[in-house]
C-alpha cells in the first residue's frame, strides 16, 4: 500500500528509543523526513547515526518538551531542518513513579501532567500554527489503555485520559484547517532500556505471571507493531480518519 509520505516532514518526540524510535524508522522508510527530539544528546546521536546508516533522512534537537519553551524549540528546530512541517508525532510521556491519589506529591502531578498532556498541548500549538500556513498537517498523540481504564498512577491515568479528550477537541476544531488529530493507546510494550524492562529484570517471575494472567497473545508488544499503526495514520491513506483514539494492545485493555 502506498502512503504517500515521500518528502513529508516530521517530528516525533521523545524518539532516541522505544515507540518514538521505533515511528520515525518506519517513518523514514515510506520516504519521510523526520527530526528526533529527546533531552539526552548521547542517545538521540546514537539513535540517529544509525537511522542514518539504514538509508534515513533525519535531523536532530536537544529539547525538553515537558516544557513550553523546548516544545517550541523542538518544533522550530523541525522546521528549519526541512522547511515545514507535515507530520507531528508526541510521543513523550511515562508515569515517573507517581502512584496513587493518596500517595502521589504535587511535585508527581504537575511533572506528570507535564510530561504527558502539556507537552502535547505545548508542541502542537506550535505545529498547528506551522500547519495552518501550510494548509493543512496530521498529529498522533501517543496515548496509552490507561487512558480509558484504570492504572495504579492516578496522575498517569488522569493525564492521559485528558489526551484522549485533547484528540477529540483538537480533531473537531482544526479540521476547518485540514488538520488530522488522532491518538494511539499503546499496552504493555517491551523494549530495552524500557519501563517493562526494567521490572523483568528486576522480577521476572512476577512479570511472567502479569504477562500469562493480563496479556491474552501471551507477550509484550514491540515498539514497531505501535509504529506502523502511527505511520498508517500519518497517512493519506488515513485522511478520513481523525479524533480517534486506536488501541494498540493485542486485546490487554477491557474496556469497550
């Protein structure tokens, strides 16, 4: 199937590993240009000499987009790397160990709700006036199951269910602009270096038991089963599709 994206222009952020890693290969390999951003230098070098190796046409940007002032910078970095911008992809988000309603700091909360609902609001103001001038764009907010379900974090679900209803709103009022809004709702996604990771190697016997009784195909999701599904969405072959919010889970979330 061809998805139209040679030439386009993007930026995914939160891309040295994982799902944003992972988007801006197959990004990369329907013919997008595509700009990573992350906040360690180290890795997004790493990560982008290797896209390189494979054929890719990538630039980079340091920024925090958990903040106003790196979304901005990551945005305008995109755009003067290519000229414009087609595509933006907000990856960036993660609990940080926040837990509970009755446990979690107010520092949880706001880094928390920064990390994953203000810096896609924060990004996308800025892409959106890019867009705009151009005639149009595409935005995929990386999302989670537990935007529409329970999780332990009350801080983690609280802010990504504001996603979900930040990709509605958003769907609804650009589309006058011919600009797409969707989300995707990633499940448990194992990848090294990762949250899941992490606690595998911390107790596998313990995450042997999650993945048996939670996880219906029996095994994580990969990075790239997420990205194809972005990169779909990315897409012209997507154009009627916008202000969803798409479970990528192999069936782990029970909510209708």
């Amino acid at each position: 199937m061809e998805l139209e994206l040679k030439g386009k222009a993007a930026l995914v952020t939160g891309s040295s590993r994982g799902i944003g890693r992972a988007t801006v290969a197959a990004l990369a390999r329907e013919g997008a240009r595509v700009c990573l951003s992350a906040r360690g230098a180290e890795a997004l070098d790493a990560a982008a000499k290797e896209l390189r190796a494979a054929g890719a046409d990538v630039a980079t940007v340091v920024a925090d987009v958990a903040t106003l002032a790196g979304a901005v910078a990551a945005v305008d970095a995109a755009v003067r790397a290519f000229g414009t911008l087609d595509i933006l992809v907000n990856n960036v988000g993660g609990s940080g160990g926040a837990g509970a309603f009755d446990s979690a700091t107010a520092e949880q909360w706001t880094a928390v709700l920064d990390r994953n609902l203000m810096s896609a609001v924060w990004c996308s103001q800025r892409a959106v006036e890019v867009m705009r001038a151009k005639g149009g764009g595409t935005i995929v907010h990386i999302n989670s199951i537990y935007g529409r379900e329970y999780a332990t974090s009350a801080p983690y679900t609280t802010a990504k269910a504001g996603l979900t209803a930040l990709t509605k709103e958003m769907a609804v009022d650009l589309a006058r602009h011919h600009i797409r809004v969707n989300g995707v709702a990633p499940g448990s996604i194992l990848f090294p270096g990762g949250s899941w990771d992490k606690r595998q190697k911390a107790d596998p016997e313990k995450v042997a038991k999650m993945v048996k009784d939670e996880l219906p195909w029996g095994r994580f999701g990969s990075p790239e089963e997420v990205a194809d599904v972005v990169t779909f969405l990315c897409s012209e072959r997507a154009r009627w599709v916008t202000g969803a919010t798409l479970p990528v889970d192999g069936g782990q979330g029970r909510a209708f």
